[in-house]
C-alpha cells in the first residue's frame, strides 16, 4: 500500500518519495493477509471458503522480513486475525524482528458494511488473537502476497483479475530498489517526525 508519505508495496508504482520534506522519514506498513481474502475476489471467495485454499502468507511475510532485514528498515505489520489464528509463530517472528504490529481485522470486510455491532465484535476478536500472540500490541484499525508471483490464479472479473496479478513478477525488485533509497520507521516514529499532536495509543479489547 503506497501514497505520497506512507509506503506500499503493492501493484501501483513504487513512486519514489518527495524528498524536498527536508529529512523526515517515511513509513511503511505490510497488510498480512494471503492471496485470497481480498477485496478483488470477495464477490467470489467468502471466509467460510477460505479454509479449502493452501496457506502462502507465513512463507512469503518471512520474505518480506527479509527484505527488511537486509535494508536495515522497520515497519508496521498489519496483521489478519484470521491469520494470526492458523500461523501463530508469524505474529513473534514479526514482533522478535522489533516490527511494529497492528490490528488488520479478524475477517477483512469493508467497514461500511458493517454495524457497529459487527465492527466491534470483529475487532475485539482481532485484537485478543493478537494480544494472544508473545503480548503483541495493537496499534490502529487501519499484502505479502504481492511477492508471490507463483501463487495460484482465481477465478474472477477480467478486471479485478488484471488489477491483482498484473506485475507480481516485478514488486520484490522495485521494492528493495526502493529500501535501498529510503529511510523508513514504524508508523508511530513517523507520525512523531511530521509532528502529530499524540502519538497513536495501543488499543485493548475491552476498550472497543
């Protein structure tokens, strides 16, 4: 996910960042979640279908990290409840590699779709897996799978088809291209930089 300040390594271009913003830092955040609980193919892949479809999010985060490693950068990692159920270890490999983690849902659904009711109920769920996870804090409400070009095609409109796989192949590259030439923090760290009023709180269950 990529805008003018904060960073996604996504399908878009990989823009370069502004440095005219004197030195501040950017950010960049990772929404773990797998190839298949996306919004490109919701109309088609609900969660109760998502179960029968192998697990590549765990492999592909580690790559991610990896990535980050080597470029010496930290980051916010917004982590799916549901994956943070069936892959438990990723949550302290992200957490023992000093990353930021923030909540990304429980079943990733759109927030104008939901009551309030829902919206509660799915992000206490989230939170508590991840608080679950090595004490894991939660950041805001706020994919790895781009760097998986191999990973299976599903079925869907030509456009949402074309939107989601169209250069995989090339994402890893520009990506640590753009690692090599960009300093990046956790968003917390960069919203200290550009001067936000407070800092974002870590949220509990109970206060949703």
């Amino acid at each position: 996910m990529i805008d003018r300040r904060t960073h996604t390594a996504g399908n878009s271009c990989l823009m370069p960042p502004d440095r005219n913003s004197a030195n501040l830092p950017d950010a960049i955040s990772v929404d773990v979640e797998d190839y298949f609980p996306v919004e490109a193919f919701a109309d088609r892949i609900t969660p109760e279908g998502w179960g029968k479809f192998p697990l590549r999010v765990a492999d592909n985060t580690r790559r991610v990290l990896d990535l980050f490693s080597r470029a010496g950068v930290k980051a916010t990692f917004f982590v799916l409840g549901w994956v943070a159920d069936r892959e438990p270890g990723l949550v302290r490999e992200i957490v023992n590699a000093e990353h930021e983690v923030g909540c990304h849902s429980y079943w990733h659904r759109r927030l104008w779709r939901l009551t309030p009711e829902e919206f509660r109920a799915d992000t206490r769920r989230a939170l508590a897996c991840l608080r679950n996870r090595e004490r894991a804090g939660a950041v805001v409400y706020l994919h790895p799978w781009e760097l998986d070009p191999d990973q299976p095609r599903l079925e869907g409109r030509w456009r949402s088809r074309l939107r989601h796989y169209l250069n995989l192949r090339s994402v890893e590259k520009r990506l640590t291209g753009l690692l090599a030439h960009t300093t990046f923090v956790p968003r917390h760290e960069f919203l200290r930089a550009h001067g936000a009023q407070r800092p974002l709180r870590s949220i509990s269950p109970g206060a949703v």
